[in-house]
C-alpha cells in the first residue's frame, strides 16, 4: 500500500508544484484557464536530488551574479516603460514576464501625480571604488583560512550583505551611498563550519552578522555604525542540503541556509512539501524564518513556523543549542525552541531544523469573492474565522488594492477574455449594484482532498454570500496569488519616478480590525499631507491572515515625494506615527516581519520592562561579548 | 441574529454540560443510553453569575471541608470493599458512584497477587500535634496582616499545601509523616493582593510557593528541605473569577485560581467553553495549566495551553510581565509568553490570562474500535494523523487496559445490557477471532455540528477498518471517558492493600510508539523482579494524544510491595529506570506534567547546557533572590 501510494506520489510530483511554479512562464499555447497549475520544475532547473548542495539552488555564492545589487529580486526582472510608454515586465521567469501591462502608466500616473517625463533612476553599477576599505581582524582571518571556508572581501560581496530591504537602504544604495559594511563574507558550508567560525570569531572579538536571504524588512541587516570591531557577515545561503526526509514522521531535516523555493521544489521531487510560502520564499531562507517567526500564506493548513518546526539546531558563543528528542510537544520547562524563534541573529546561527512535511496537495482550486464594501468583507472573514473553515488562503483586500490588481492585468491576447472581463464588471456594478470605489475583493486558495475542497469551497461561499460577498471566479483569484512575487518589484519601479513606498503589519484582535484599517490609512494621509507630501498618499491595506482571536493587516504606502528635500525622512517619521497609531488601536509590533532595528523603541511598551530583561539576561548569557553584535531586538 | 444565536445558545448551555458532567449522577430512571449525555448543573451547585467569587466554586478556602488530606479529591469518594466483599465507590458525585463494581476484586487480586485480608490501611487522621511549628517571618506577618489578605498558620492548612501527588508524597501521608511544610498559607483574591504579597515577600525574603490545584505529579509543591527561610503557600483558589467574556473575539479574561470544572460551567452559562479538560481539571487551575504547559484530552479541536492563551500576566519579583497587546500572533522578538508557559512556579505568580473560548458544541458523539493487536491500533492512529482527522479526543490503550476496563464495569441492573456485552465480546472473540488476549480497544469523541460530526466519524471508522478495527459502540468510549475521573481513585484504594503505581507519560515520534511501549513495558518488568518485587507489576500502556510529528504514550505502572522494607525507594528506581529508557527510545522528558524536582535531573541532557544556561540566566535576572524558590527544573 505505501508503495503504491509513493509511486502515485512521485507521479504527481513530476507533474505538479505548488503555488510557487505559478510564477514560473507558462508555454504560449498553453490554456487559459486555471484551475490547477501543472508546470514542470525542468524548464528552469534540473531535476535535482536531495543531499546535492549546488544543483537547482537559487543563490549563488556570487549573488550579484542574479541578483540586483541594489533593488529587489532577479537582475532580469523588473517593470519598465518600454519605448512606446508601454508598462512591461522583463525577464522570462514569472507568469508576468514579457507582457505589457496596459494600465499601469495611467493608474501609476494618476494615483500618485507621477510623470513619466520626471524620472530619477538609479545609479546603474556598484562603484567598487567608492567602497570603504575593509577593516581586516588579521588573526582572525588567518586561522579561518586553515579551515578551508571559503570567504571574500571583495566590495560587491561586501555591500550585497550590508543591508536588506527597507525603504531607507534601497534608496541609499540608490544613490550609491553605503553606510557600514561587513568588512568579509563567509559561506560556511555545514554546521561544523558555523562551529569553527563561531569559535574564531568569539577568540579573536569578531562581530557575526548571519545573513540568510537578505529580504529583512525591519533594518534587522544593517550593519552598527558603531561598530568598531571586524564584521564578518556569515552566509548561509551555501549550507543548502536536505540533509534526511523521513516519511514516516513526515519530518525533514535541513540546513539552515536553504531558500523557500528551492526547499519547496526538492521536497516537491519526492511528493512532499512544508507548505510554507511567505511572500519572501525565493529568497528567504529557513534559517532566518526561524529567527524572525516566519508566516506563510498558507499558515491556516501547514502552520506558521513555530508550528512548522520538530527541532532546532543552533551555534552560540556558548555553544551549541538543541533538545535531544523530536518528540511532537513536550513540557520540559519554557520551551527553549521559543528562545531561538524569533531572536533576530541576536544569539547565534541556526544551522539545521527539523520541519514537519505533508504530502503534495492533490488538488488546488483558487477563488475570488467581491463584497460590497471592506466592512462587509471583514465580517466575512471574522465569520469564517468563527466557523474553523478557512481556506488554505484567504485575503481581502481594500478598495483602492483592488483597482491596484486591475492595473496590473496583463495585456490578455485574447479578446473574448476583455469580453469576459467586461461583462463581468457590468454585472457586478450595475446590475448588482456594487459601488465601483466602495467594493473590494478576497482572493482565496483551497487545496487538500478535492472533494473536501469543493465541499469546503460551498461553505466557505455560503458564508461570503450572507455578508454580501459575489463569486468572481477562480482566474481573479489566481491571479492575485500569482502578482505576490511581482510585487516587490514594484517599488524599484516607483522609485524611478520619484515614488517610494513600503508596506508594514500587525495582528489585531478582530474587533479592532476595522478602526485599525480606517485610523491607520487616515494618520498616514494626515501625516503626509503635514509633512509637505505634495500629491496624496496612497494608503491601503488588506487583511492577509485571520486566527481564532484576530486577524493580521498589512499596510501599503507610497507617495510622490518630489519637491520634499529629505524625502527618506518624510517616509521614516510617516512610518513611525502609522506604528503608534496601529499600537494605540490594540495592533501589534509586528505579526511576521520582526523588530530588528526599526521598532526597538516599542519593545518596552509591548512586552514590558520584565519581558525586556529576559530577553537581555538570555543575551547577556549566551553572547556576553555581543558577537553576534546586529543590535536587533534590544 | 446574534441575539437569537446567543439565546439558542442559552437554552443549549442550561441543558448541556460537556464531558466533565459526566461524571455527575444520572438520575436513577434515565435511559441508559448514551448519545450526548444531558446533565443539569443545579443539581450539585447553583447557577452561578460570572464574577461572584465564591457561589459556585469548587475549592474552598479551607480544601479540608471537602478534600482528602491523605489521598486523591473528594473526601466523600473512594473505592472500598463492601461488607460483602464487593468492591464500591462510595458518594454520590460520579456516574460511577453508589454503584457496585463486581469484577474488580478479582481484576485486583489476580493482577497483583493482592489478598484483600491484608490491608495497609492509612492514618486516618491528621494528626495537628504532630507537625512542627512554623517558621514565620514576623516582620513579614505584621505588614501582611495590613493588607487585609486572608492568611493563616493553622496545620491542617500548612499540609495541605505541602505536596502533590507523586507516589512518595501519599505514601509518607498515609504513614502520617510530614516532611518540610510551608510555615504559611496566603489566599490572595485578585492580582493587586498578588502584587503585595510578592512585594513583601522580597522585602522580607521569604519564600513563595504557588499553589494552584495541588495536583502535581512531578514533586513540584514540594517544600525544599533545606529553606530556612518562612515558606509562603500563595494558594491562588479564591482568586478565581471570569473577569470578562468577550463574544467578539471569542476571548475570556480569567483570574488564575479558578479551577477547570468552574471555568468550563461558568462558560457554559454563556453557552461557550474553552474546551481545555485535562484529566485533573476537577482540581487543577489555570495558573498551574500555565506553569506546567498543560495538555487537555479535547486539544485536537481546542488545543494545548500555548494554543489556548492569548494574554498572560504574571507578577513577578521584578514586577509584573505582560504583552501590551491582545493580537493573535506576533514577532516581538522570542515569546514571552513561553518564558512563562512550562515556568513551573520558579518565576512568579500567574494572575490573570485572556484565554480563547468556542461556542459550546452543538452535538458529541462518543465511540469506540476494538483492534485485534495494539500494532494495529497505533497504526490507525498513525494513519488519522496522517489523514488529520483526528476526532476531538482519541485513545488506545493496549490489552492490558483493555482488561482493566472491563474490571471497572459498574453493575448494571439491566440483563439486557449484560447480554449485549456478552453478545459483543462474543462476537468479537469467537466470530470475528480477535485474540482476547492481544486485542485493543481505542475510545473516541467526536463534537462539532452534527452532520460533519458524522462525516467524520464515518472517515474514522473507515480507516480503522482497514487496520482490522471493529466499532465496539458508544457505550464502551463514553464509559472509558467517564472512568478518566475515578481513575485517580484508584490509587489510594490499591494503597490500602499494598498495592502502590503511578502513570507517567512522554512525547515519541511515530516511528518510536511500538518501541518505546514494548521496551518501557519490559523494562518495568525487569526492573521490579531484579529488585524483589514478588509479583509481576502491572505494566501497562496507552496513546493518549496524537500530533503531526508524533504522539503522547502514558503508562501505568503498579506493583504488590508485601516484603519490600522500602516499596518507595523500590518504585522511585523503577520509574527512573523507565524515564531511562524512555530517552534512550527516543521520548521526551514529559509530553505535559513537567520537570518539577522529579525530573530534573534529566534538564541538562534534554534541552542541553546552552538551554539550561538561558533558563537560569532568566530566573537569575527574574528572581535574583530565589523568592520562588521552589526549585523546579535547575
């Protein structure tokens, strides 16, 4: 019987991956429609086996070998104006790649008063020269070459690692100003060469900062400017292996260092999956999920990472950190995994983690539902949130994200979808009465068992329906899931013509889900418009996770901040005061994206003085010499 | 429509209590079947309004009124041979009560070579002249006696409050013997009363001691022998109110005294529960749930205490620790939440937590399998938990409990029900050739709304029947429920002849349930004979909780100690022994009773130096002066 069941598995994978193939270019004849995506993993990369560290991974040592030195994501991908002031998106590896995007010039345009004619791009190359010499601890590196690691101290190694993404260091790299940088990289390719390193670096009072997909939103990467010591950023992006998949607990075990894509598309190889899928995961790594308390979008079936995790292994000053067993729960004392999750690289390096895995999902079906107005919307979500059934995903974004996803269509080749497209909007507005600015939409995924999908899907719509809610169809959901990764190329795009923006989140009890939307989007229109921002913000949000007791929130804004002198600033006090405006509405710190350095202030308030001084005593305890010198989180 | 939900839901709640009304007694008319078993709470207390103290609280000031000062609950309940010789228990609180057991004398004496002529019974009377006079701290009296805060140094109060349940705490009560006492009881009311309290305590160093429920199995309310300061017994049972429900979020505000049985019935008048029922929930608190990250038998619906809790306030000698904010889930850094859950009274007082609620549901449906072998039984589970279909509670137990079970049969005063049974085991044995001394029984609970109540036990049963399961009917997994709150009687009456056990449980991953069961069984075996035990022990297993990753194993363990000179020094060697092979098979340390001071020694090899390290370096910034100086777990 288990035979059976894993050849039909095997077979299955071959022909199916998850959610993240949606990204991957479909053949150009291929149908339209979709309902589950079948797409091979070998038009990218090589079938690959487990326990082979460099075949079919992402990221290479050299990541400026694919990746953007100073923006997001893939080096060939990004969104431009073509020479016909068309909107394009480049490249060939996304659903999106290759195609115009007919409405994004005047939806960009008009929302933010942007003009094409006023572009500031970027500074193309990395200046090596303008680099700062690095500060070299000679023995340090000495003894570190005898272990035969590899490292460098080559600039463009140096400032790829130097930061992550928030708005302020995009845009200084920008401008090609760079603030502290490690001073080497090194690419351990094991735990025992984390041991070593750790080892040297406590002998020899050098500063470790692990670097694992470089996506931080918090300043979590940001090197110290007081920092006088050498700064050795450890990257693990080359301790890559499933090291073991054990299909009768259904666990793998992993280094730390692999990025969700490539740990996806490996266990996808065998019919498994983790199932976690943070909008991060072509990039992020599992060892920096563990340190930041990663969420997927998929959380409601697979779990968010504290759940996702048997056992953790981690590399301190004062050695190494893990339980014996892999027990399923245990009570043995506070749990000790929940001092590793979530400390930000303050005290070591995870190198390897046991993950709980399940079988492939047989079969996927995405959705959309449009509700009359983000109120009846949220008591959608509240209710199925009441009745235990969410989906795999359920999102619901504000009005103006919706005619934000309606700029992003891409230009379809066939007219019988506008068709389509257009009556579905006749109906919806005018035969239905839906306001235009007042609806909004919730984009769903359901996966599992296909007739407890589609029974699951009835009662999931049954519900929308009393709240109002109209189902759109599967291609408008799917097509919100797929834009996920494109997204993020977006500000890169923005920042070319004077735009910048971020997003940002909290968790929020589901009473206070609508004040905090309302308030939050408000104190950021005011507060631009106080600050000089001459053209209104764009200020919206959607609710991307719903829990028993609330929900999670996340917050876009961006504006046009020509004629501001200090434009970063302006976006930094902004940000700041839509944190205390989220904080003063029973939001949280942050539900996923961490503190690291750009919400320490509010660690005070938020877990307390006493809370405040566990965390130091752990730190003082494990790290007394601040090695591990990031300064996240205290 | 909420009104009419809340309504329905009122007039659900007065005619519903959930499992833990099923041990109330049945009026003697009613139908002996059993679907969804309706119990009316007046019976045994009056209807009770959230925030009164003390009408309808199970726990008075003074347990004594009430409790066994020598042995498990209810003074009024007990298992005894009656003048005829049957086997009884006494009261009139459980379903079982007033009944005559007719099989368990046999069971007993055939199981431990026991003879009921020889009986041990237990010092009857606390004896107030014989415990030492208390150490108290008079500055810390004085000030104490300002605050008003109920208090006293009576004997009966001071022991009480000197131990928990393990095997060598009864025994040395039954003989009459104290060991080191606290020299004070404190009932503080509410979180303020807490604040002063540890405040003086530090003052004044003396020692607290929480007491929630008294139901620690793991020597944790021991009183460290060698504390020469006055040892204070903060008992939190009258600090025990729902401070508030709110239906919005599906939250309630709960001071931490409140004890299961109230929590839930309290609930229930708002038609709502927690759903959290660990085996001990007539007695044990909410503070103590936190302390000891406790598990309930329902967590597949409800989840553990960690799933449960939202807010959790805990004073502590550097003040009070809490969130500022009640969200779902965040990344503030590392939890605080789980520094505290698993602290086991080393760190503070819990006082208040905001815990998630359920609307109460609509429809229970117990049930039970026989399985031709135990390796059958625990691969169904495996498969449901594969399946993640896992009924609200789940539990096999192997073929000596299974035997166990059957001593335990109330007698029924119908012959019809006598026939069924013996048409059952007929056809079970005989017909279907179940070995009847290999065979399993697994007992179930389904609860939800009712039809998908039976879709899912249909896909249950499905399964078990491809793992040669047969459903043996409700009756057989209400009664095994049922017996969860008796069991704990047991003990105290197999200790009036000699007879002396304990259970202890562990968390295993699947692939180790087989192993560790056969091995720990065997272990217990060999380590009784080697050590003179005359009679083979009664060793016995069960699988009470099933995860993802693994599942929780509970074993009973209980032997005939007639010419043992030191039957407890002889068991403690045996249970060390069997936790020793539990590690070596790969279980943890506990899956919810915790370290206490039983366990400790293990702290190191189990969550390793680095671990201990953290956890020390928190009490020691927590409570730098051991005020709580119960020495749990370092």
């Amino acid at each position: 019987m288990a035979s059976n069941r894993n050849s039909s598995r095997h077979q299955t994978a071959r022909h199916r991956l998850s959610v993240i193939a949606g990204h991957l270019q479909r053949p150009a004849d291929s149908n339209a429609a979709v309902l589950a995506v079948e797409c091979k993993a070998q038009e990218i990369r090589p079938t690959v086996k487990t326990g082979d560290r460099s075949e079919g991974r992402t990221v290479p040592r050299r990541r400026q070998e694919i990746m953007k030195w100073n923006g997001w994501g893939y080096s060939d991908s990004r969104f431009l104006f073509n020479k016909k002031g068309q909107a394009e998106f480049t490249g060939r590896r996304y659903r999106l790649s290759g195609m115009i995007i007919p409405n994004l010039k005047d939806w960009f345009e008009g929302t933010f008063g942007a003009n094409l004619q006023h572009k500031t791009p970027a500074t193309p190359i990395l200046n090596s020269s303008a680099v700062q010499r690095p500060t070299l601890n000679e023995v340090f590196v000495e003894e570190l070459k005898s272990t035969g690691i590899p490292f460098s101290y080559e600039a463009e190694d140096r400032v790829f690692r130097s930061h992550g993404h928030c708005l302020h260091e995009i845009f200084a790299l920008r401008e090609g100003k760079f603030g502290r940088l490690p001073d080497m990289v090194i690419w351990p390719n094991c735990h025992n060469d984390v041991v070593k390193i750790v080892e040297l670096a406590c002998k020899h009072n050098v500063c470790l900062i692990p670097y694992g997909g470089g996506t931080s939103v918090s300043s979590a990467l940001e090197c110290p400017p007081e920092e006088t010591r050498s700064i050795v950023s450890l990257d693990t992006s080359q301790m890559n292996r499933i090291l073991w998949i054990d299909e009768k607990n259904l666990t793998a075990h992993v280094e730390s260092g692999i990025v969700g894509q490539d740990l996806e598309r490996l266990l996808n190889e065998s019919g498994y999956c983790t199932g976690h899928e943070p909008d991060s995961m072509e990039f992020s790594s599992l060892g920096g999920w563990v340190a930041t308390r990663a969420s997927g979008m998929k959380k409601n079936i697979y779990g968010n990472i504290e759940d996702l995790v048997v056992h953790i292994k981690m590399v301190t000053p004062r050695g190494v950190i893990e339980k014996s067993c892999q027990g399923p729960r245990m009570s043995m004392g506070p749990d000790i995994h929940h001092f590793i999750l979530g400390s930000e690289g303050t005290l070591g390096v995870v190198t390897e983690v046991t993950m709980k895995i399940r079988p492939m999902p047989e079969y996927q079906k995405y959705g959309s539902v449009v509700f009359p107005s983000f109120e009846q919307g949220v008591a959608c979500l509240r209710e199925v949130a009441r009745q235990r059934c969410a989906p795999a995903s359920i999102r619901l974004m504000d009005n103006e994200q919706f005619k934000f996803g309606h700029a992003l269509k891409p230009q379809v080749s066939s007219i019988f979808t506008s068709f389509l497209d257009g009556l579905k909007t006749f109906y919806i507005t005018k035969f239905k009465g839906f306001d235009p600015n007042r609806l909004c939409v919730a984009t769903l995924l359901f996966e599992g068992d296909r007739e407890r999908v589609l029974q699951h899907e009835k009662q999931v719509y049954d519900i929308a329906a009393k709240f109002g809610g109209l189902a759109a169809g599967e291609d408008n959901g799917q097509r919100g899931y797929m834009l996920t990764f494109v997204i993020a190329y977006l500000r890169d795009f923005g920042m070319d013509y004077y735009v910048i923006g971020e997003s940002f989140e909290t968790s929020v009890p589901w009473d206070r889900v609508l004040d905090i939307c309302r308030n939050v989007k408000a104190r950021i229109i005011r507060e631009c418009k106080d600050k000089g921002v001459q053209f209104p913000p764009l200020s919206t949000c959607r609710v991307t996770q719903m829990y028993d007791a609330g929900a999670c929130v996340y917050f876009y804004f961006a504006f046009n901040y020509r004629g501001l002198s200090d434009p970063v600033h302006v976006y930094e006090q902004v940000e700041r005061a839509a944190r205390e405006e989220i904080l003063a509405n029973g939001g949280s710190l942050s539900h996923h994206h961490g503190v690291g350095k750009l919400r320490k202030e509010w660690m005070r308030e938020t877990v307390s003085n006493v809370g405040v001084g566990m965390l130091k005593s752990v730190k003082d305890y494990v790290d007394p010499n601040n090695i591990f010198g990031n300064r996240n989180l205290l």
